[in-house]
C-alpha cells in the first residue's frame, strides 16, 4: 500500500561504537557511495545513541563518532549531496522511539538474535536499551518516511520488525502514514566473516584484532591478517559450486569479488584451482590498494575535527527539517494535545 505513495528516500545508519572494518565498508559504506549518484535523497546516521546501549567510554565514543563520519566521507560520501549527521542531535529519533515502544510488543522483541547474541548468557544484566534498540531503529527509519534501507544482512531482522511496527501503527490508527520499507541487501559481500572463523560475522566488537580488518589498519597489518586467515589446504575450487562447504574459501572469494567490483563467477573464472599462498597476496594487494587511499583521507580529514562537527551540524538541521513534521504528525494522529 503505503510504497506506491511514498517518495522513495534512503536512510542507514552505523555504530560509532569502534572501529569500521571491512565489513562495514563492503556492506554498506560503499554501497551508500555507489548508490549516492542515482539521485535519492540519502540520510546517513551516526547512531550514538544506539552505541550507549552498551557501555561506551564518553571521550572514546565522540571520538569514534567524528571518525566514523570521517569513514563516510572518506569512503565517497558527499555531505552536500547525502545528509550525514549524528543521530543525538535530531532529538525527534527518541520521540518517535518512545511512540514505537508503545507499538512494539514484548513477543516481536524477545525474538530479536541481535539481543539475544549481544545479552549473552546474562540478560538480565543487559540494558533496558540493548532490548529497545530496534523501536529506536525504527524510529530512525521512519521519521524519515524511509522507503529503503540498505544493510549487512545481519540486519535483516530489524528491518522486519521496521515494517511490522509500521503497519501496526498504520492498522491501530487506521491511516496509511508510515511506509513498508524495503531492505536493500545486494553484492557480493552482505556477510563479511571473520578472518579467524568462517562461521562468525566480522565484527568490531570480536576480541580478536586478527579476525577483522579496520579501516584505520595499514598496510603491512592488511596483508599480515590476510596471509594469516584461517582457510582450509585445500586450493580454490575449479567454481562457485565448490565453495558451498568451504565458509572461509568463500568468505575471502566473497571479499576479493566485493573489492574488486566484479561477481562471485567472474572471479573463480580467474582464480579457481589457485592455491591460498598464490591468492591470498593477491587479495591482500587488492585491499590495500583500495583500503589505503580510505584510511589516509580519513586520517586527513581527523586533522580537522571542527569541520567534521560542522558538516554533522549541517547534516543534523536539514535532516530536523525533515523529521519535524513527520513528528508532528504522529503526535496528532496519536491524539497528543497541542501538536
Ligand atoms: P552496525 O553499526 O553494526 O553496522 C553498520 C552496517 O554495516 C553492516 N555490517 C556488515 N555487513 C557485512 N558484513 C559484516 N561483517 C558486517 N558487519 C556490519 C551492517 O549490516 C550495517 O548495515 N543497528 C545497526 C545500525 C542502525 C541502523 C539504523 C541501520 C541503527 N539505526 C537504521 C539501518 C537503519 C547496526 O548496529 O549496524
């Protein structure tokens, strides 16, 4: 229903909660830089208030907030043609939370396996915002009339409890004001897996430095934890179908194809039946070739923080001038007094 009225508007977002790594740039710093030239109207988020949903050190986290915006900008992003700012600064986000907390049910939050892995064996002890995160995600989405979404496909779950409370909403209220919104999971590299273990995402918060590359890595730390990933002894297969029970073949065949813009068949054409100790230095010199240039421009543009919270600020007013009266508007339909 609601997509055919809807003006299509993209909105991501990320965690300034540590490092980038590759896994944020191939599954979504660098598909919101491809896609910025279609001609969407694109708002990128720095979720600082999703990152205190676990213990953040406050220097650390404004820190890692202007560097992450310093990764978008690094990776393509351009302030002035997509809107980036940080998510604190448009307070909207946590009122439209708190309406979608109302909507959300205790059943479709239990279910979410973000919560569950990140709570671990002691949820009791996990925050009362580590289990909200998703209404807040939502809330992101929506007080933009977001149509599309594009993410990892570890949050492919969130986007569909996005679009559960938006037709609860539309169904409880009956309006037809919030759109579905649609998840945008394509390319070759929507699951980076852990360098040390196929079965695992890449993730910034993995104890292990070797089982992910950061943005920030040079090159001689690139091509050490590329050499060291765990693979099999196996050389590559002679095709795609090979890989199927090969994970951590896959993951760096998955990587190469990502880095080097080409399809998973196009590269096992060129590398099938190659041994590791031939394909991965090849690998290694592809991601530093396109990694270093990233990690140089975003430690230029660390120089100048003033400016990376100047662009934030722009990126936060134009972004209010949108949530507003979206706001409003669910206020008024909520039936809350002066909107
Ligand atoms: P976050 O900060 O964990 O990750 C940011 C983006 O990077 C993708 N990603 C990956 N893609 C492929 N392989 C990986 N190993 C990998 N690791 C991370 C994620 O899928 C994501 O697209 N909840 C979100 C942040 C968020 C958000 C939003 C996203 C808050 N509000 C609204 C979209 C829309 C998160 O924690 O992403």
């Amino acid at each position: 229903m609601s997509e055919a009225v809807h003006t299509p508007r993209v909105f991501s977002g990320i965690q300034p909660s540590g490092n980038l790594t590759l896994g944020n740039y191939l599954g979504a710093l660098k598909r919101f830089a491809e896609a910025q030239e279609n001609g969407i109207e694109s708002i990128y988020c720095m979720v600082d208030l999703h990152a205190i949903t676990v213990w953040q050190d406050p220097a650390k986290l404004a820190n890692a907030t202007r560097e992450l915006c310093a990764g978008f900008i690094a990776s393509g992003l351009d302030p002035k043609k997509s809107i980036l700012f940080n998510q604190s600064q448009v307070p909207e986000h946590t009122q439209m939370a708190w309406i979608f907390n109302c909507v959300a049910r205790m059943g479709w939050m239990q279910r979410m396996t973000q919560f569950k892995d990140k709570a671990g064996k002691n949820a009791q002890n996990a925050s009362l915002g580590l289990f909200a995160y998703p209404a807040l995600m939502a809330a992101d989405i929506l007080t933009y009339h977001a149509t599309h979404v594009p993410v990892g496909e570890d949050q492919k779950q969130h986007i569909e409890l996005t679009r559960d409370i938006a037709i609860k909403f539309n169904n409880d209220y009956g309006v037809e004001f919030f759109p579905v919104t649609a998840p945008v999971i394509e390319g070759a590299a929507t699951r980076v897996m852990s360098l040390r273990d196929g079965s695992k995402k890449m993730s910034k918060s993995d104890p292990s430095d070797m089982s992910r590359i950061n943005l920030t890595d040079d090159a001689d730390t690139i091509a050490k934890k590329i050499r060291k990933a765990k693979t099999d002894p196996e050389p590559l297969p002679e095709s795609v179908d090979g890989l199927e029970e090969r994970p951590e073949a896959r993951n760096l065949v998955n990587i190469y194809a990502a880095l080097s813009d080409r399809t998973v068949a196009q590269v096992m054409d060129e590398m099938g039946g190659k041994p590791f100790s031939e394909f991965k230095p090849m690998l290694a010199d592809l991601a530093v070739e396109k990694l270093a240039p990233i990690s140089s421009e975003m430690s230029r543009l660390m120089q100048d923080p003033a400016e990376i919270d100047r662009i934030l600020a722009d990126g936060a007013q134009r972004a209010r001038a949108i949530a507003t009266p979206i706001l409003q508007e669910t206020y008024r339909i909520v039936g809350m007094v002066g909107a």
